[in-house]
C-alpha cells in the first residue's frame, strides 16, 4: 500500500533527506545537482514545502522514512509542472510512482485554468518516460538542454487533466 501525502513543515529534514537522496542516486535526472542543494538551509527547505504542492510517498504503512517525492508548480505562463520526482530503488514497482503523479494532478486540478499537467524528463531516463507514458503523459516535441549537464537532452511531455 502506498500512501502519499503533502510535505508539511515537520518533515524538511525529510523532504532534504530523499531530494540529497534522489540527486545523488540520480544526478542526470534533475535540473539541479547535489552541490547547490546540499548547501539548502533550514529556511530554504522550509520555503520549498510552503508552497503546499510537495508531496512525499510512504510504502507499507512505514512512514518513518519516504519512500519517494515529486512536486509541482505553476509557471509564469500560467501552465502546471510536475517536477521533482523520484521513487527510492526499494519501492519501484510498487505503485509509488503512480500515486505521486497522481498526487501532483489532482493538486493542479485544484487550481486556476488548470487544463493540462507538464513535465521535462531526461531523453535517456527510458524508465521514468515508460512510466510517464503509462500516466498518460504523451512527448510534446519541445526538447532543450538538462540544465545542470547540458550535454544530455531533455524532452517535454503532457496530459489533459
């Protein structure tokens, strides 16, 4: 069973926890890297789960230690993101991935204009693309640059919410 639930501010240690985590386990996924989140503050971390779209996942009733997290944010343009996802090794396969996309579309369901969900993933993360497909996430076409190795490409995906 997988229980996902909102970030809320006594779990920044947490939340720091699987996001070092994740970087770390998966540098080429992410627009950041675990140099500059590693200098995080309390505050910083804090500030991350104030805008009341993180969302961390628990397996089997064990909520002592996140399972996975994924975000989600609203752009400038108005258009809504998922960002920040990532499962921890010993709960792929469970559904955790599933409940966290789920998560982040019914909170951007809850908010203004919202029509569709976006995401940026890394071209050779075949695994997380085959999971966003199953979520119904279909590639745009846009591509750009990862931001913290550009090197590696990203391309854009999306569903109607």
């Amino acid at each position: 069973m997988v229980l996902v639930r909102k970030a809320v501010p006594g779990d920044w240690e947490a939340l720091r926890d699987i996001r070092l985590a994740a970087l770390r386990d998966a540098p080429d996924a992410f627009g950041s890297t675990y140099a500059e989140q590693a200098r995080f503050t309390q505050d910083d971390w804090l500030n991350r789960i104030a805008g009341d779209s993180t969302f961390l996942a628990y397996l089997d009733g064990d909520d002592s230690e996140p399972a996975g997290l994924s975000g989600g944010y609203r752009d400038d343009d108005g258009s809504y993101h998922l960002v920040s996802m990532w499962v921890h090794s010993r709960a792929r396969g469970h559904g955790v991935g599933e409940a966290l996309i789920d998560a982040v579309a019914n909170w951007a369901r809850k908010q203004p204009n919202a029509a569709a969900l976006h995401l940026w993933v890394t071209e050779t993360n075949k695994h997380a693309r085959r999971l966003y497909e199953r979520c119904g996430f279909v590639a745009t076409g846009e591509r750009q640059p990862l931001p913290s190795n550009p090197s590696l490409e990203e391309i854009a995906m999306s569903r109607p919410l």
